[in-house]
C-alpha cells in the first residue's frame, strides 16, 4: 500500500555497462522507460548517471548477462 504514495523514482547507477563503454563491469541491465503515448527509451548505465522518472511510470531493467550492476534507488511521497 506505500508504494502507492510514491510520486518519483530516482535511479543512481554506481557502475558502467559494457554498452556504454569497453571497459564497464556488466553487460544488458539497461533501464526502459515505457511512457503509454511514445516509444520506450532506454537508458545505458553510465556511472554517475541519476535517473528521476514519475513512480508511476512502467518500466523495466533488461537482464544482466554478465558481471554486476549496481545501482542506488529512492523514491520521494
């Protein structure tokens, strides 16, 4: 029932991908954002990268095929 109340998202990628760059430490684990009147947008994890989106949006994390992705997630009510 919380989640509810929640009106942001936030998402703080702590690592890079390998589809950002060669020497990142994951590959996939992209972030798609699934807005209901456009196209998806995907977003590549680079570290540093803050991502704030309405909680309510759809959206998914592809699969992490190799390595680890971190990430820090908070939402504000």
């Amino acid at each position: 029932p919380g989640a509810s109340l929640r009106r942001v998202a936030i998402v703080l990628f702590l690592n890079t991908s390998r589809e950002a760059s060669p020497e990142g430490e994951f590959e996939g684990g992209l972030l798609r954002l699934l807005p209901d009147d456009g196209p998806a947008v995907e977003l590549v994890p680079r570290e540093g990268l803050a991502v704030a989106f309405a909680a309510d949006l759809l959206h998914e994390v592809t699969p992490v095929r190799r390595g680890s992705r971190d990430v820090l997630v908070d939402w504000f009510y």
